[in-house]
C-alpha cells in the first residue's frame, strides 16, 4: 500500500511539473528596425572591395609600363585567372596592373608562385592606399 501511495506521488508529481513547465513556456518576437542606409553602405563597401581600394594589405603587379600593353596583360591576366581581382592604375607616366586584395604577406606568396608562371615580372608590393 505503501508503495502504491509513494508511486502516485510520484506520477503526481512529474504530472504537475510537466504541467507547470508548459505554462511557464513564453512565446515571443523580434524586432529588428533596420537603418535604411545601411544596404547602401553595404553596397560601397562591396564595391571598394572589387577595386582593391578598401585593405591595407598587398598587392601583386604583374605589369608596368604603357597604357595599351597594361590593357592586354589585364585582358591575359582576366583569360586565365578569376580568383582574385585585377585593375589597372596609373602612376605618371606609366600604368601598372595590379591584383589580388591580400590581407597577409604569406597569402599574396602563395598567389604569386601561380603568376609568376604566367608573368615572369610578378612581384609584391604594399600599395598606399591614401587615394
């Protein structure tokens, strides 16, 4: 009898909690009051990433000199690589083809040893970014 009583206390109990767990149980929402510029801050930043102008990091120049040559070696470069982006820049009197946004030195290695076969002049280079 004893037993019985202790076992129907027991199932009283884990009854009772269960129930006491389902009440307690909130439901809520979220809201999220977005600024409406910050898609477009989202947008400049993208585009300052594409044309390497956002990192303080390295750069690989592939090529150095007139305007119609850095044109063919961007075209070259953008047949045969897709990884990593390319653009032209001009420096008085000359124009360069630079590629690649590389946030460590050691990265920008591992890339150049891919170039290098392709364009022999490769080298690194920490660009200033003061633009």
């Amino acid at each position: 009898m004893n037993i019985s009583l202790d076992f129907k206390s027991i199932i009283f109990s884990l009854v009772a909690f269960s129930i006491s767990m389902t009440l307690a149980a909130q439901q809520g929402s979220i809201i999220i009051n977005e600024d409406s510029r910050i898609p477009k801050m989202l947008e400049i930043q993208k585009n300052l990433e594409k044309e390497n102008r956002l990192s303080i990091g390295y750069t690989i120049q592939i090529y150095y000199g007139e305007l119609s040559k850095a044109n063919e070696t961007l075209e070259k470069y953008q047949k045969d690589f897709t990884d990593w982006p390319a653009s032209i820049e001009y420096e008085t009197p000359n124009y360069k083809v630079w590629v690649g946004n590389f946030n460590s030195r050691i990265e920008a290695e591992r890339v150049l040893l891919l170039l290098k076969k392709e364009f022999s002049a490769a080298f690194i280079l920490k660009p200033d970014r003061k633009k």
